[in-house]
C-alpha cells in the first residue's frame, strides 16, 4: 500500500514493555528485511545475531546498563561490524587482505544502522514494538557474551516483541533545525535553539548528562575506542 511505510514511521514509539513473544515466521521476515537494506559494494560487512534465550538475555541486559527490557525481550537482535567474513572471503579469492581500519570500520557501522533502521520499521509494520539498544556502549562485554570472533563488534540491537504498552509518541526536532535545501540552511546558533526547545524543562539535564565534558558520549567513545582495537582493528 502506498506510503504505508511512512504511516508507520510517523507512529514509531519505543516499546520497553511486552506481553507476546514474535512468530518465528515474522522474525524470518524481519531478517529478511534488514538484509536487503542498502551496503556499499552490496559487501554487507555486517552480521545480526539473534538472541532468544533468557540466559543470555540476563547477561547482554545487565551489560548495557541493567535495561530489564532487554532482559524481558521476546527477541533481541544484535547488529555487528562483521569484517571476519569479509577478511576470508577476501582471502578465499587469493587476495591478501588490508588490516582493517578506520576506513573499514565506518562504511559498515553507516551499513550496521540502515540494516538496523530497515529491521525496525518492518517488525513495526507486522506489528511489533520495538526498542533501540546502543551496544556501542558495551560492544566489547555484548560479543564476549555471544562469543563473537575476532573483528566482530556489536554496535546496535533491537528489542522485538507484541507492545505491552500505549506509550506517546516523543517530539522531534522542528524541521528548520534537521534540513537544509542546497546547503546547511538555519546557522548552527539558530538550529540549537531548536533542539533546546523540544526537550523543555529537561534540557539542561539531557546536554549534562550526555554531550558535557566527561559526560555519556566522552565515556563511551573511549571505551568504544579501546574495544574496537581490542577486537582487531587499526584506529
């Protein structure tokens, strides 16, 4: 049906509470979904694990952050950074393979979130809630859980299930302060008051919490960092 996909977008909300598991007919459809998703070259350096097992459900929810919805979720998929089959389907042609870097590294976590993003909006669509995990913040503890190989780095999950919750839809930012025709549009000044305004009264907390020095995003870049080098990459 024409623009059904954006009446979904349009409804989006983040599901943290679930009264059902998925058809295992639909997990298959949603799968299908992400990996037809766009990937540069169509080299798809990106490979999902699908985690249902409540074991390993307690362990990944604790690792993020104690998130009981994640603990909680019917079905949980991790989207991974996923050069190790690319390194020996590299190999398997007769070519010797670059040490993977930043130049590998970025083109597929830009791939690992369109996979992700086509995942969502698909278990949406059949009817799903979803909610997006940022692993990026315990890549590292997520793929030793999983035991994941080496240059295998989990970036971003989501949680699937029937939505046991009717909560509102969030704001988003005005459009002046997200588009820019043949340009950048709105000076940044002019942009930023924009996004202050969505967020109220919790402004201020929000930005301390998140983008201050030392806040969430320093804390998780450097851990991110040492992860990414841990697991085999050159940054």
């Amino acid at each position: 049906m024409k623009g059904c996909v954006i009446d979904v977008a349009r409804r989006h909300r983040s599901i943290r509470k679930y009264r059902g598991p998925v058809k295992d007919e639909d997990l298959e459809k949603i799968i299908e979904a992400a990996i037809r998703a766009p990937t540069a070259w169509n080299l798809m350096p990106v490979s999902i694990q699908v985690v249902t097992d409540k074991r390993l459900l307690e362990l990944i929810g604790e690792a993020v952050g104690g998130q009981e919805h994640v603990k909680n979720a019917p079905a949980f998929l991790v989207f991974s950074i996923d050069y190790a089959k690319i390194i020996e389907a590299t190999r398997a042609t007769g070519i010797n393979p670059s040490e993977p870097g930043p130049g590998h590294f970025m083109p597929a976590l830009i791939d690992a979130g369109i996979m992700a993003g086509w995942a969502g909006l698909a278990a949406e669509s059949l009817g799903y809630g979803v909610a997006y995990i940022a692993v990026y913040g315990s890549s590292c503890k997520v793929a030793d859980i999983l035991g994941l190989p080496s240059l295998v780095v989990p970036v971003v999950g989501i949680v699937v299930g029937v939505p046991g919750e009717d909560p509102p839809i969030r704001p988003r930012q005005p459009r002046e302060s997200v588009v820019g025709v043949n340009g950048y549009g709105e000076p940044p000044d002019r942009r930023g008051e924009g996004v202050a305004s969505v967020y109220g009264a919790r402004a201020q907390r929000l930005f301390n919490a998140v983008t201050s020095p030392g806040g969430y995003l320093d804390r998780v870049g450097r851990s991110l960092i040492e992860c990414i080098r841990e697991r085999g990459y050159r940054m």
